[in-house]
C-alpha cells in the first residue's frame, strides 16, 4: 500500500467543520437548558475532524494542527456569538478583557485538544512505506 498525500488546503475543511460545529452548538443551547449537554456537539467535532484528518492523509503535522484548532475556534466563536448577541444580549456589557479571558481560555482548551488529534490521526499512516 502507498502512501498518498492529499493536496487539499487546511482552511477550507476547518472551516466547513467548525460552521457544522457551531451549528450543533447552538441548536444545542437552544433545545436544551443543561450544561453538560454541550459536550455532545463538541465530542462530535473532535470526532469529526478526526475522521477528516485522516481520510485526507496529511503527513504535516501543522496541517493537521492548524486545520482541528482552526475547526474548533470557528465553532466557538459561532456559539459565543450567538449567546452573546441573541440569546442573552451582554455582549455590549462585558469588557473587553472579559471577552480575553473567555476566548483565550477556550482557545488553549482548543490547542491542547488540536494537538492531541494531529498527533493521533497520523498514527500508523505516515510510517507506512
């Protein structure tokens, strides 16, 4: 078997994942009232990147990174939004550094988790000769 690189760019399947994504996300906190069940849709998304990174075979290891944390940011982003602006309108209201510190912490919740499924979805393919 041989290994085949796929030529398709990072940004456009990150993207597409995290719109999905962050379309679960806020029809989840619309259907629902309990705050565990947010972890549903995100369990989703990783599962979902992780299945796109492998099926397009990328051995870069930024490629990989870049496209999952890019996914997840986009998702996020997409539910802070919503909440914010729609559902409960304190965008406005909170500082700027509130709005920082929120972002930020997701963003490294993103990182690590980005880091873990490039590491895991090159696992056994890129040592395939």
């Amino acid at each position: 078997m041989t290994y085949v690189e796929s030529a398709k760019k990072p940004i456009p399947i990150a993207v597409s994942l995290g719109v999905l994504g962050g379309a679960a996300l806020i029809v989840t906190s619309i259907v629902t009232s309990k705050g565990l069940a947010i972890f549903i849709p995100y369990t989703a998304l990783i599962i979902a990147t992780f299945a796109a990174l492998r099926a397009v075979r990328w051995s870069a290891f930024s490629k990989r990174f870049t496209s999952s944390f890019l996914a997840f940011i986009v998702a996020t982003i997409s539910l802070y939004l919503f909440i914010g602006i729609v559902d409960a309108g304190t965008i406005l209201e909170i500082s700027a550094w509130g709005h920082i510190w929120r972002l930020g912490l997701m963003a490294a919740i993103g990182g690590l988790l980005s880091f873990a499924i490039a590491y895991l979805a090159d696992l056994g393919q890129s040592q395939i000769a």
